[in-house]
C-alpha cells in the first residue's frame, strides 16, 4: 500500500484540500515561497518547482472564490474542477510514497491563518499517512515552538533526540547554497 495515485480531496466550508498536482498554482507558490514569513524557502524558476512538484506528494490548501454561479459555490469540489478557487495554503512530501515521508513547504497564508486551516491541512497529511503498512519514518523540521506544538498533537510526531552516534542514530544534515536560515 503506498500513498494514493488518484488524487484526494477534502472539503470544509468554502475551502479545499486537494492532492490534484494540476490544481496547483506554479506562480502562487512561488511567490509566497518569495515571503518574509517563509524564511526557510527561496523562489525557484518556475520550470524548477513544476519538477519539485512532479517529484513530490503535494496538497493544495483553496478557498472557493464567491461567485454568480450557485452551482460552483454549492459544490467546492466543482470549483476546484472549473478553476474557481484562489490557492491559500501547500505542503510538500518529499516521498518514496511507501516507507518515507519528509514534510516541508507547509503553510497557510497569514490572511487565512487562525481559522484552523493549517491543522486541518495536518490532519489531511495524517489521514494519508497513517495508513501506510509499511512507513519507516515521517519527518519534518522545525524551528517555531508553535509549530511544534501543532506537529506533535496533529501527526503525532516527537522532536528526535541529538547525540553521539555510538548512542544511537542521529539526524545530519548539510544546507545547500540555496538553504535559507
């Protein structure tokens, strides 16, 4: 069992959550990714995040853009299909899509922030990774206690201790000459 290859969707209210990677909005994410608040991320060509995104599992966080046609807003998945949605959030799983799931790129913008959004983006995250037989690890990093905090109760995750490695296993890592601080 692996992560799905049809795409996922959820909704709530006047907002989607989807795993279409046609859905996606190259230049949204790339602008945001140009944001103070994502300081861990810079911009890329747009033809570099398209194969990011290729080679990625992504989920787009959409608001249902309020319109004259009844049809679309009474049905969000609709709006999603015809296009009729403003993409507010993202998170990206660098993935084998069976035993490996790396969590970055997450976030929700900070005009949509505080309406619970984000967690229920987590929550979708978790929906689709708790099921898989065969995962080793979920991973993510961090460097804000809130978010912390919202990974521990959402996805159940725990900060993984550093130490010597005749202790055990220890986490590396080398920022590349884009990495942000």
């Amino acid at each position: 069992m692996s992560l799905p290859t049809e795409p996922q969707n959820w909704s709530r209210d006047d907002f989607i959550i989807s795993t279409d990677k046609k859905a996606l909005s190259i230049s949204s994410i790339n602008g945001v990714f140009a944001e103070d608040f994502m300081y861990w991320v810079n911009p890329v060509p747009d033809n570099v995040l398209q194969e990011i995104i290729n080679n990625s599992f992504c989920l787009g966080l959409y608001k249902v853009i309020q319109g004259s046609d009844s049809k679309v807003t009474s049905q969000p998945l609709e709006a999603l299909k015809v296009g009729a949605v403003e993409q507010i959030g993202f998170a990206r799983l660098i993935t084998d899509n069976i035993t490996f799931a790396y969590l970055t790129d997450l976030y929700v913008l900070p005009k949509y922030q505080g309406l619970g959004l984000g967690g229920w983006l987590l929550d979708c995250v978790d929906e689709l990774l708790s099921v898989l037989p065969y995962l080793r690890w979920s991973m993510l990093r961090t460097s804000a206690q809130k978010s912390k905090e919202s990974y521990e109760k959402r996805l159940g995750m725990t900060v993984l201790p550093s130490g010597d490695v005749r202790d055990g296993p220890v986490m590396m890592g080398k920022k590349g000459r884009a990495g942000r601080a």
